[in-house]
C-alpha cells in the first residue's frame, strides 16, 4: 500500500511538471507572448520570420545579417504579434561600412518590387553621398548630424507609442517627432502615416554594405 501511495504521489508531480511546461511553450509561443517583453525577431542562423523582396542581397554571416548587393528589402515575416505592430521598442546592433546607406522600416507591409510604399524609413547612414544620416526619421524628420563611426558597432533604437517616434543612439536620443493630427501623407508616399505594420531593412544599392544583429522588439500596449 505503501509503495501505491508513493507511486500515486510521483505520477501526479510528474503531470504537474509536464503541465508546467506546457504553459512555459505556450507562453514562449506567439500567442502567448506578453507585451512589454523583449523578443528576439532574428535568431542569427537562418532568415526564419524574414522575407527577401528582390535581391538576393541579404545573407547570414557570422551571427549576423549582411546586406550587400542590389536594391532590395528584407521584411519580417514571422510570427511574434503576427508581424503586425502598432506601440512597440525595436533596439538592434548595426555596423556600417565607408559609403553605405541603409535603412529600417515600420509600420510597413511587403511589396515584391521597390521602395515601400508603407511606413517610414529611420535612415542608417554615416558616410554616405545623402547628407540624411543615421536615425533620422527619413523626409520627414532628418538629420545631419552623424553620430557614429563606420566599421563600429552601435545600438540603433526606434520607439513608436501612439503618433511619437523616438529614435536614439547608444542611447542618446536623435529624433523625437509627434505627427500632427490630422496629418496627410506626403506626396508620393501616400503610407507614409504613422498607423501599423511590419519591418523591414533595406539594401540600397550594390555599394553598400551594412551589417546587423540582436534585432529585438517589445510590443506595447
């Protein structure tokens, strides 16, 4: 009888483990994930979650994400807030080389060919031709202002709560840009309003060569 209990209590604390962990996946899962947490968008060994608009220009070397080759865009396709976000943090690492130009995309959606039509662009550029360096919020908030080197490794953040746009470097912030209500979408550009959307990054031309990493988001309420 004895040994029946001690079974009986060892079957019911193994099920509880494995219910335990069970909840612990779906957490970890996309319905499960809680806002306000940082989640990793780019595990640093495949293009999982990611998808190639044109190229081939973009590539996975050394735990990172190359860009170099033609124009063409890499949006985030997977499925942490079923890539559609609206309040959110992404903070990533981003290196860029002597005359390259680059960018990152909100609130946009995936187009075969060209430059997207949704969402702003926060320009990754510290040496390039276009005086529209890095972080700015690009034609509609720029800056010439540059605030790190090529081949240096630095933090690019972008904070969107509501209609304000925050970006920073390592920290210090660049861009701090509330659209005006009622605001109409630039000509040209008729996405170009802060609403939601996906990720991108942008290959610009075959020149240039950026390098990033430890992209992560945090969605917010």
């Amino acid at each position: 009888m004895k040994h029946n209990i001690l079974f009986l209590a060892a079957f019911i604390f193994l099920a509880a483990c494995s219910s335990s962990n069970k909840i612990s996946d779906n957490n970890n899962s996309s319905a499960g994930i809680k806002k306000g947490k940082w989640i990793s968008l780019f595990d640093g060994k495949t293009m999982n979650g990611w998808k190639e608009s044109e190229g081939p220009s973009f590539s996975i070397e050394n735990g990172t994400i190359k860009v170099a080759g033609k124009r063409s865009h890499l949006y985030y396709d997977g499925p942490v807030e079923n890539h559609d976000f609206k309040n959110f943090e992404l903070k990533m690492q981003v290196m860029t080389t002597p005359n390259s130009n680059s960018g990152v995309y909100f609130h946009t959606k995936f187009q075969q060919r060209g430059f997207p039509d949704d969402g702003f662009e926060v320009q990754v550029n510290n040496s390039h031709t276009d005086w529209k360096r890095t972080a700015g919020l690009y034609d509609i908030k720029d800056t010439s202002a540059t605030f790190v080197k090529d081949n240096e490794w630095f933090e690019l953040y972008i904070k969107v709560v509501g209609k304000r746009v925050i970006t920073k470097i390592n920290g210090q912030t660049v861009i701090d840009w509330t659209e005006p209500e009622g605001a109409v979408a630039p000509e040209g550009h008729p996405g170009r309003v802060i609403s939601d959307g996906t990720f991108a990054l942008q290959a610009h031309d075959p020149k240039s060569v950026i390098y990033y990493k430890n992209i992560m988001v945090k969605p917010l309420p």
